[in-house]
C-alpha cells in the first residue's frame, strides 16, 4: 500500500526510512472514531499463549512502591542483544489489557524481549504501592527499564505507550533525551496535552467515556482508602466527583503533590518535553479520536523535532485502528510500531 494515501498525515519521515509504513483503510463499517474506539475495545483477539515471567519492581526507594511486569524474554542466548520493549498501558488499563497482550505478541515473534508494565496500582497491585498512580510518573518508567539493564544486561531499549501510557514514554524520552540504554520510542494515541484531553472527555458525546473512567478511577480510590486508612480519607468525605477534572482536583493533586489540577496537567504533560527527545520516535494519532486534543503549540513541537515521526490518520478513533484487512492483520497500530522500532533499530529479525 502507498504510504501517501490520503489517510495518512505524515510529517519528517526520510524517504528510506518509509518502509515501515503501510497506509492505514478502515472497514467500510468502521469508519466513525466511536465505532473505532468501542469496537477496538471488544474486538476478539487469538488466544494470548505466550509465556510470560511475572516480576515486581521496585520504581520509588523513597516510598517503597513496587509495580508488577510481565517478562517475555527471547532465548538465553540472544536474549542480552535483542531490543527490549517496553510496553505501557493507559488510564484504568493493565499489562493485560487486549492491546497490551497483541502488541506483546507482535514484539515477541519478531524477536525482541517485551515487558508488560503495569503503572502502580493498576493490574490487581494497588497493595503494592501507598501512593496513587497519575500521568506524571515518567520516572516509574525509567525505573523498570534500568533495573532490567541492570539484571540482564540488556543494552537496548524501546518504550511504547498507549494514551496515558503515551504521555508517560513521551515524558521520559524528553526528560532523558539520548542517555542510553533507550534508543526509540512509540506512543499510540498519547495524550500529551492532559487538559485537552480532560476537558474533551466532559464534551456531552464524551461523557459515556469519563464516566467509565470515573467509576473504575473511584472505586480504585475506595480500596485505597481502605488498604490504607492513615493515607487517604473516604471517599465521603471527598465529596461528589462528577468529571476527570474534578477527580484530578480533588483526589490527583491533594495526594500526589501538586496545587489543583491545572498545576498537575502542567507538569505531567509531555508537551512541555517533546521538543526535547532525541531519539527516534512514533506519534501516531487519529484526526477522529474522540477525546485526544492537541494544542497548536504542542503541534508545533511535534513537527518541529526532526527525531520524531508523527503521523496522523484521518480515521482510527483511539488506540483502535480497526484496519479492513483480515485475521490479525485488523490491529494496524500495532504491526506499524513493531515494524517502525525494527526499523530505526535496525533490528528486523524477519519482520
């Protein structure tokens, strides 16, 4: 397929360098970014049988906040040179989360190690950790990915996030520029501008979204409170929570460090980074996602950066991408990130 279909957007992408990238055809069906967003929600997938090895991490000596990760490593014998992926979910997602599990499979038989992160709290763990969880712990990331440098040696790692997760991987690539062992990057739908993005999701079309996100947001913080009674107060006495900015406000920012929710959604936001990041990267984003917003400002940056590709579908919804091909070739998000990481990387191993 020619990857100057109308479909794409693409901006700085060196022309040898366009192999990776296939045009992306939504079903004929599919070409609305709700029926994308709630359709790639529940879209069944081959059996996840790849065999994993579960971990936990310490990410915060300070607190002693620990994150589980699912470990799929290539043979002992090659495992130390291949790349090393790590994958990262988005808001009230886990390591086991449909995309998640695919992109993991993707990345498994093209021959590179993948770890399935789950941010703190998320994936049955909120005992691990005294803390919430929210957009602005980039340094978790960073955490994961130097303690397995460390344990096995590994010497070369991608970082890929969807959504949330994208704003995290996009953060930690900007804050740490070209400081090995991270050499590539990928971010599917990342929400780079936090208060864009809140704020779209209160839209009246969007409210079905926040309010899922919002009953799995406070019952997470209602076992919190009582796992951990001397850290949080009931939900009672918080109070009515009727939007994402309101849940920022009040539980994100009272117990995570940071003024209101405007401070927060300032300096979690990758936006204030990405002009910083300096090694390869993938923005992918969708024209039609529902409640992503990007900035003129943070737009700018994106083009501006000659290290990043960022390529916008005019369909796609979010972090969906139903494509009109068959069989497993419908995820067309992420084949395109496995084969632009073994492209940059240069580590192909038949993909």
């Amino acid at each position: 397929m020619n990857p100057s279909d109308e479909n794409l957007n693409l901006s700085l992408l060196p022309a040898e360098k366009l192999s990776w990238l296939r045009a992306f055809e939504p079903h004929r069906f599919w070409r609305n970014g709700h029926v994308q967003t709630i359709c790639g929600n529940f879209w069944p997938r081959p059996p996840f049988l790849v065999e994993s090895v579960a971990e936990i991490v310490e990410v915060d000596e300070v607190d002693g906040t620990r994150v589980l990760c699912h470990c799929h490593w290539q043979a002992e014998s090659i495992k130390a040179s291949r790349l090393t992926l790590i994958l990262v979910h988005g808001l009230e997602g886990s390591s086991n989360s449909r995309y998640m599990q695919g992109i993991a499979a993707r990345g498994r038989d093209a021959g590179f190690n993948v770890i399935r992160m789950n941010m703190r709290n998320c994936g049955g763990t909120d005992a691990l950790s005294h803390t919430l969880y929210h957009s602005g712990l980039s340094g978790d990331v960073g955490a994961v990915m130097h303690y397995f440098a460390r344990r096995f040696s590994l010497q070369r790692f991608a970082l890929v996030g969807y959504s949330m997760g994208g704003n995290l991987v996009l953060k930690l690539a900007g804050e740490r520029g070209s400081e090995a062992p991270l050499c590539a990057v990928a971010a599917v739908c990342p929400a780079i501008d936090l208060a864009a993005g809140a704020d779209a999701l209160h839209e009246p079309l969007n409210r079905p979204y926040e309010w899922n996100f919002l009953r799995n947001l406070k019952a997470r913080y209602a076992l919190k409170a009582k796992l951990f009674p001397a850290d949080f107060v009931t939900p009672e006495k918080i109070g009515p929570v009727r939007s994402i900015r309101e849940f920022d406000q009040k539980i994100v920012a009272r117990y995570c460090g940071f003024h209101d929710a405007d401070d927060y959604y300032y300096k979690a936001a990758s936006a204030r980074v990405v002009d910083r990041i300096a090694v390869p990267t993938l923005v992918l984003t969708a024209q039609d996602d529902p409640f992503i917003r990007l900035y003129p400002d943070t737009r700018g940056k994106l083009l501006a950066n000659p290290h990043i590709n960022f390529v916008e579908t005019r369909h796609g919804g979010h972090c969906a991408y139903l494509s009109s091909d068959r069989g497993n070739d419908i995820h067309w998000a992420e084949a395109a990130v496995i084969r632009f990481l073994a492209t940059v990387t240069e580590q192909s191993h038949g993909v």
